[in-house]
C-alpha cells in the first residue's frame, strides 16, 4: 500500500487508498517506524507525526495559516488563486482559522465572547432535551445514529446558538458539506464549483437574516457579533458573514464524526454501554479518549513563515508542512498503551483540538454536546451494540463513518 524511501524520508501512500483510510492507525506505526518526520509525496509536504513535534508546532509562531508581510503570493513563487474558486476563498480567507495576528487576535476577542464555558454551559438543558427529542424519534429495533442523532444534534445546536431558525438547518448541511469538501486531498472541477455556488447561496441567506435581525434583534450570537466589544471594536459585514459560516460549519462537521467514531471505538473494545458515563467525571475522561482514540481531523497544514530548521529539516518561508494530529495522538512515547481504548485515562493530553491561539474555539461546545449526548443514549439504550460493522469515507483527513448502524 505505502512505499518508504529512507534515504529521502519520502513516503509514497495515496491518502484515498481504502486499506488506508478505514484503518489508518497500524499504517503510522509503520511510518513512524521508518520515520516520524517524512516527506508525503502525494501533498508535496514534510509531516510530522510525534505527539512532541505535532504539540511544539502548533504552538510555534514561525508557522502561520497565512504567510504574513507579503505583498502577493507570486513574490514566493507560488500561483494565485484561480478565478473560478475566488468567491470560496474570498469568504474562507476572510475566517478567523485562516487568519494570522494582529488580524485573528482581534477577531478572536470579538467571538470568544460567546464561546467561553460559561456561556456555552446554559446550552446544557436544551442540548438535553434536543437528545432525548432524537431518541424519542428513533425506530423500534434499529438506528442509524449518524443520521437520527449525530448529525441533527450539533446542527441544531449551533444553529440555534448562532440566531439561526431550525428550519435552515438541511441547507446548512448541504452548504457546509459541499465547503469542506475544499479540503480534501485530489478535489475536482465538480467540488470546486459546488463549493462556490453552496458560499454565494449560504452569504445570500445570512446577508437576508443580518438585515432582518438588524430590525428585530435577538439573543444570539450573531446579535453578539453585531454589537461591539467593550473597545468599541465591531465586525465588518464581510467578517461576520465569513465568520458566521465558518462558525456554523465548524459547528457541526467534526462533532458529528467525533460522536460516532467514539461510540464505534468504545462499542469496539467490547466495553457495556450501562457502564459508560455514570456520573459527570466519567463522561468527561470517557469523551476525552473518544477524541483521543479515533479523532475526526487527522491531518493540518501550516504555512512556513520564515526560513529555518527544524528536526535537521530546512524549510523556507512559503512552504506547507503537515501536522499529523491523528498520529500524535497514539504516540507510544505520550500515551501509555496508546493503541488502548481506556476510557477513564487521565491526563488525556490529546491534539484533537489543536493547541496555541488557533485551538478550536468551539472545544468547550463540543466537549459540553459529547458529554451530555452520550449520557442519555447510555441511559436510554444501555444495551446498544453495532449492529453492522461501520466503513469510512473516503475522505483521509475529515476522518468519519458513512453511517453508524446499531441495534438497540
Ligand atoms: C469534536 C469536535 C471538534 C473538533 C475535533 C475540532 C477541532 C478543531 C481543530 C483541530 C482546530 C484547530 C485547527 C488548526 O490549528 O489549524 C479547530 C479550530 C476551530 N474550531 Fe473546532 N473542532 C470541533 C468542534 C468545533 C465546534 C463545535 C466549533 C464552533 C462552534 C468549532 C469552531 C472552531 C473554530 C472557529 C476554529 C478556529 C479557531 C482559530 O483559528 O482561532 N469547532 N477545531
């Protein structure tokens, strides 16, 4: 499947190999075996994969999401971006992930606003009683959760935290699906021009919803958003419309898998779910090996922003490297039987959310709908088991199932 040059440390392993994709863990070892640093052919970048390297450079300011003080693209030698995708990355450029200080410092005051714990723990019930809704909802016998509860929970969820009415939630989910799909590794004319079109109908819709919360304003977050910060700092549309996509979308993609990856690792491990998450330090361990175990994001770039070194590696400003967060998390020297689903390990100093001022912002969120989620699935259905063995989508780095089938 994977061919390894140890003289170059260049790793030859199309991501969009099935034996890949569906079991990407013993293919690390092997690579981490030959070489923790190497080169990935297929996205032309040097990767890193120890749990140290991946913690150091997320944490490294040399490294940006954007290459910093240049006029234009084409003074380091690289193209521009192409016409027919301009309006994708006139939005996603825009994103507070895709920004570098002082710009992503000011932005990121504006939103965490909302998204401290305090604020996101009075979402608390209500995440309760949407879960309960779901289950109440499911079949007799048999469920796919990823369709009756994965994926409508965080939806909703960030849907209505955001101000948005729960009937926009499927556009959403056509909207996003067809963004992320920006991401993947070997997209196609098709993608791209799906993207565009889902950007230009999802800033259509919120520049409608701005204009009519601006005459009937509510208690949301886009209301937060709107208004100033203390300092009088205020969003400009084009930065709200950008950051409410990116919030909606970020909102729901990752959670969704990160629930249904977690219950596929624990029912895996043959653990009895009427013994899962009994009180709240239980779901907290629980939820945060879940991450740990089987993440949903393995793979992040950063763009070199000065030349220099780093593991005996030359890099120059403009180049990419990959960070492999899924690696990182069963690294052998961070974690002790990493391979292991141990549900009540602690610390659990996983990467999952990434780390340093791009850590998600959403992280309280999605801890808070994890913990609670899982709770009441355990008590409702303690004797839920999978029903059919789970396959993943082709999708390397948004790493989920197609669907999670489970007899209840
Ligand atoms: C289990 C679910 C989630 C996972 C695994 C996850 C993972 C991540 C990771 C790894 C990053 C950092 C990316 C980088 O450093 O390049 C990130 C950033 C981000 N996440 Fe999440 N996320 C999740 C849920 C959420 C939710 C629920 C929201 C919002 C409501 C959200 C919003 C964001 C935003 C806005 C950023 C960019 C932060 C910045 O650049 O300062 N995420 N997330």
């Amino acid at each position: 499947m994977l061919h390894f040059d140890p003289q170059t440390r260049t790793l030859d392993l199309d991501p969009r190999n099935p034996a890949f994709f569906q079991d990407p863990y013993p293919v690390y070892e092997q690579i981490r075996a030959q070489s923790p640093v190497f080169y990935w052919q297929q996205y032309g970048f040097w990767c890193f994969m120890n749990h140290e390297d991946v913690s150091a450079l997320l944490r490294d300011r040399r490294f940006g999401r954007q290459i910093t003080h240049i006029a234009s693209k084409a003074e380091l030698g690289m193209a521009e971006v192409p016409e027919h995708v301009r309006p994708f990355y006139e939005v996603d450029d825009r994103a507070l992930l895709q920004l570098e200080p002082p710009a992503h410092t000011r932005l990121r005051l504006l939103i965490n606003r909302a998204f401290v714990s305090r604020q996101v723990e009075r979402l608390r019930p209500r995440v309760a009683r949407l879960a309960h809704e779901l289950i109440d909802a499911f079949p007799r016998h048999e469920v796919d959760l990823l369709t009756a509860f994965a994926t409508p929970l965080p939806a909703t969820i960030i849907a209505e935290f955001m101000g948005v009415p729960r009937e926009a939630v499927p556009d959403l989910l056509n909207w996003s699906h067809r963004m992320v799909a920006m991401y993947q590794f070997g997209r196609t004319r098709d993608v791209e021009d799906a993207a565009v079109k889902a950007t230009l109908d999802f800033s259509e819709f919120l520049r409608r919803l701005l204009a009519q919360k601006r005459k009937h304003p509510g208690d949301d977050l886009i209301q937060v958003l709107t208004t100033a910060a203390p300092d009088g700092e205020k969003l400009t549309e084009d930065e709200l419309i950008g950051t409410c996509i990116l919030l909606l979308n970020a909102g729901h993609e990752a959670s969704v898998h990160a629930l249904c990856n977690g219950l596929n690792a624990a029912l895996g491990a043959g653990l009895d779910p009427a013994q899962l998450c009994t009180d709240a330090a239980s779901a907290e361990a629980f939820v945060e090996e879940t991450l740990r175990y089987d993440a949903p994001l393995h793979l992040f770039d950063r763009y070199v922003l000065e030349d220099l070194e780093f593991q005996g590696i030359r890099l120059k400003k403009g180049d990419k490297i990959g960070l492999m967060l899924g690696a990182a998390n069963r690294d052998p020297a961070r974690f002790v039987q990493a391979d292991r689903f141990n549900p009540l390990r602690t610390p659990n100093p996983h990467v999952s959310f990434g780390a340093g001022i791009h850590f998600c912002i959403g992280a309280p969120l999605a801890l808070l709908e994890m913990q609670v989620a899982f709770k009441i699935l355990f008590e409702r259905h303690p004797k839920l088991r999978l029903s059919k063995q789970p396959v993943y989508r082709n999708s390397y780095h948004f790493h989920g199932l197609e669907a999670l089938h489970l007899a209840l």
